[in-house]
C-alpha cells in the first residue's frame, strides 16, 4: 500500500527547516564554548585626553539624577557630561543641569527617539569637538575604570569601544532572573565567543564609545529602532568593527513591571528581526566581494533568533518532526530535528557555566521553558501587528 501524498512532502519541509535551524544553532554553541577559552588580551591604549560623555534621556527624572552623581564624581580631567533631554515632559533637564551637565533641550515630536538625541549631541559638541564620545543611557551605572578604559581604546584604534553590558534582574522572580540569564547570553557570552573567534562583534547601546569624527560622520540611526544593532554592523561593513572591552562593564536593571518588560523585549526582538531581514544578504554579499571572512562570523551571528523564539521554532519542528515519525514511521526528520534541538541545549549549558551561576541555580535551569511561554504573547503581537515603528522609553524602576 503507498503512503499518502502528503508524507513526503511534510518530511521534506521537516527536513529543510531542520538544516535552516541547524545552522545557526550549531555556530551559537561554537560561539558559546569559544567564550571560555583563551585569556583576556591586555594592552595599554593612548590616552584620550579630551572625552564626552553623551546620555541621551527622555523622562529620565526619576533615574537620571543618581546617575549623575556617580558619573560626575569619577570624571578625570578633560572629561564633561552632556545631557540630550529628547522631548521631555517631566525636569530631567533641570536635575541633569544641578547636577553640572551641559544639557541640551531637544523638542521635536515628529522626530522623536534615541537616534535623534545622539545627532542632535553630536552636531552641538561640533564647535569645540572632543577626541572620543562615549554614549551612556540615563539608567546605566559605568564606573571610572571602565568609562576610561573604552575612552582610550576608541581613542587608540580610531574604532568603537563596547563595554560588557549586563542586566540586574528586577527582583528574585524565576522569569526575572531567567530574562537576566538571556540578556548575558546575548550580550555576554556572544560577544566574547565572536571577538575570540576573531569576527566582528555588535554594539549594545550603552557604554559604547567613539571617536568623535567617526560618530559625527556617521548618519541614519533615527530611523532603526535598534540604532546600535544598525550602527555596529555598518561601522563592521566599512572595516571600523566595534572592540569589545571585557574589563570594562556597564549594568542597568531590568524593568519592575511585567508589561513594561514585554514592551521593551518586542522593541528589541521586533528590531533585531527587522535588522537580520535587511542586513543578512548585505553582510554576505560584502564578504563575497571584497574577500573578508570575518563578514562571514556576522552574518552567522545574525542568523541567531532571539534565544526565546529559537527555543520555541526548534521546540516547534522537533515536535513536528517526532509526529512524522510516529504517524508515518519517517525516522530520518526527526534525527535531523534533534541536531538544532541538541546543539542549542549544549549552548545554553555552556553559557550557563561561564555567566549563569549569577542568575540562577542548576535545578532552575530545566524551568527556562516557562520563560519561553512567557513570550509567546510577544511574538503573537510581532507577527500580527509587525515591529514596532517608533521607538518608546521602556517604563522601568530607578536604577541602583
């Protein structure tokens, strides 16, 4: 008796997303297990002497002002703190303005976001320009080693510097520190893995720092909700890649409030998919034609969902995969849907050893998939109603 039409054809789509999801799955877990491997490189970078600091803010008043004063009290000599308070309905210019910062009031409601602050910071320092800026969100705490450190490497190498960034979770919630643990993945372990491997790594959009004709030459972060993701992989494009500092660290905390941390993950989620979309061919093409094989780490870097969604799309065709095979006795599917399902799980176990221990304990790690679940609402929303176009300062608690 011949088996219905159907059965090759569902083995067939099986087998082809298995080897799309294979693929980015297996250089996470290289990326992953390369992080740990070799030492820090260290080396000692010219200093910069004249460094400004940029922190663009929009209704900022409640986290701003403990923000300054911890900055203001580890600025070395040549060191000044410019405030771009975007279209502000509260007196984040005024504490930011006590508190000794050049403050820049920007009121422009139909070009409104982060991009446009650091533009309009950028064009204002222009008439006494300094040698590195160094760009720190208003709920960011950087301290002055490290605010020194990625100054004079930017100032050295002519390139962007990146601090480490990290996330405090909001509170001992399981879904709060799970959150935690996947921002660290994101923004720890990859970079550090990419920079080992030698390729190109991104920047986070805090304690990123520099040189300042770079910066100003630079246009067209207004319109990308994920201005950082855009930029480092354009600066990547044109040989300036961004360095990644591992010495120097900068941390914030994630949002209080459930809904608040939805809205900032599909911000960033829904951005980071719109940037894969419109850069993967491009980084690709670049490689291919001018020879760099270091394009080839971004462009696999950029294949990488967001760590919740590829849990839940490997989930999704592994379960797909085990029907075929109980239904139609079609077993080669399925073994191919455990190579994604298997290379993300040694992943996620080494990401765990090298900065997990910080968020959670070993028996909390097999409850990660409730945190999946959590974000299924996020990605209803993205695929009903698209990215969000503009972006919006996430609610959040004060930062400590």
């Amino acid at each position: 008796m011949s088996e219905p039409a159907w059965i090759p054809i569902f083995a067939s789509l099986s087998v082809i997303v298995s080897m799309l999801l294979a693929m980015p799955a297996v250089f996470l877990m290289v990326v992953s297990f390369a992080s740990r491997r070799h030492p820090r490189p260290k080396f000692i970078p010219l200093r910069a002497k004249r460094v400004a600091v940029l922190m663009p803010a929009h209704n900022e008043a409640e986290t701003i002002e403990a923000t300054l004063t911890d900055l203001m009290a580890s600025l070395d000599e040549g060191m000044t703190v410019w405030v771009v308070a975007d279209n502000c309905t509260d007196d984040t210019a005024r504490r930011a303005a006590e508190l000794g910062a050049n403050v820049i009031v920007r009121s422009d409601t139909e070009r409104h976001g982060k991009g446009y602050a650091i533009e309009c910071g950028v064009e204002a320092m222009s008439a006494s320009p300094p040698e590195v800026v160094v760009i720190v969100d208003a709920d960011c705490r950087i301290d002055p080693f490290s605010l020194r450190r990625i100054a004079d490497i930017a100032h050295d190498k002519g390139r962007p510097a990146q601090a480490v960034y990290t996330m405090r979770p909001a509170s001992d919630a399981l879904l709060s520190r799970v959150g935690a643990f996947a921002f660290a993945v994101r923004n720890v372990v990859r970079p550090m893995g990419m920079k080992r491997l030698g390729f190109p790594v991104h920047l986070a959009g805090t304690a990123m720092a520099f040189p300042y004709p770079l910066l100003r030459a630079f246009r067209g972060l207004d319109n990308h909700l994920v201005e950082d993701l855009y930029l480092g992989i354009e600066l990547s494009l044109g040989g300036r890649a961004p360095i990644l500092v591992e010495e120097a660290r900068v941390e914030s905390v994630l949002p209080t409030h459930q809904s608040a941390a939805l809205a900032q993950r599909q911000r960033w989620e829904g951005g980071s998919l719109k940037v894969m979309k419109t850069h993967l061919l491009k980084v690709l093409r670049e490689m291919l034609r001018y020879g760099r094989p270091s394009l080839l780490g971004l462009a696999l870097d950029l294949t990488i969902p967001p760590l919740a969604l590829f849990s839940l799309l490997i989930s999704m065709n592994g379960a797909f995969a085990l029907w075929l095979a109980l239904e139609a006795e079609r077993l080669f599917p399925f073994a191919l849907s455990m190579i994604p399902a298997f290379a993300l799980m040694a992943a996620v176990v080494s990401a765990y050893r090298a900065v997990g221990g910080a968020y959670l304990s070993a028996a909390e790690l097999v409850r990660v998939p409730l945190y999946v679940l959590w974000k299924i609402p996020l990605y209803l929303g993205l695929m009903i109603r698209g990215a969000p176009r503009r972006w919006r300062r996430t609610e959040r608690g004060e930062a400590k």
